[in-house]
C-alpha cells in the first residue's frame, strides 16, 4: 500500500494522528506527514508501520484506512501496490 497525504488538502484536524499516531504526525506547519519519511514528504509506505495503542487489535492496514477515512478534507490518498486507488 502506498500512502500520499495532499499537503494543500490538509487542515491539521489530526484525526490522522490520534487513530494512528504511529503512521502520521503533523509537521511544523500543521499539516499531516507520514512518520517513516521525512517531515516534508508527502508519500510513504506501509513499511515498518504499527497501530495506535487504541487500535492495537486491528490489522495496521486496517488502522491505515481508518484514518484517511477520518480525515475531513479527504486529503489521504492510499493505493495498493499495482496503483489501484483504495476508495475510502
């Protein structure tokens, strides 16, 4: 799975962040980032991800959906590995 959060999209509601605090943070400027890449990047992975303590029991591609589902102005993006966008 290939994670992409839109920059100009993003709030910084942190819902992201509190569903899976180990996947997404928010940077300087407030806006969402994908926690195994740098501050500014805007594309990651599902490499070395984990839940949240509250979602620890769901599957982390599970927790991954849940948040961009959470996400008020849509502005995470996932697809699967051949491109396929994963409609939330």
């Amino acid at each position: 799975m290939k994670i992409i959060v839109d920059q100009d999209l993003c709030i910084g509601a942190a819902s992201c962040v509190v569903i899976a605090s180990k996947v997404f943070a928010l940077n300087q400027d407030g806006k969402a980032y994908i926690l195994n890449e740098a501050p500014d990047a805007q594309k990651g992975t599902m490499n070395d991800v984990v839940s949240s303590s509250a979602t620890d029991a769901m599957d982390p591609r599970d927790v991954i959906i849940e948040a961009a589902r959470s996400c008020p102005t849509f502005a995470i993006k996932l697809f699967e590995d051949d491109g396929t966008e994963i409609v939330l």
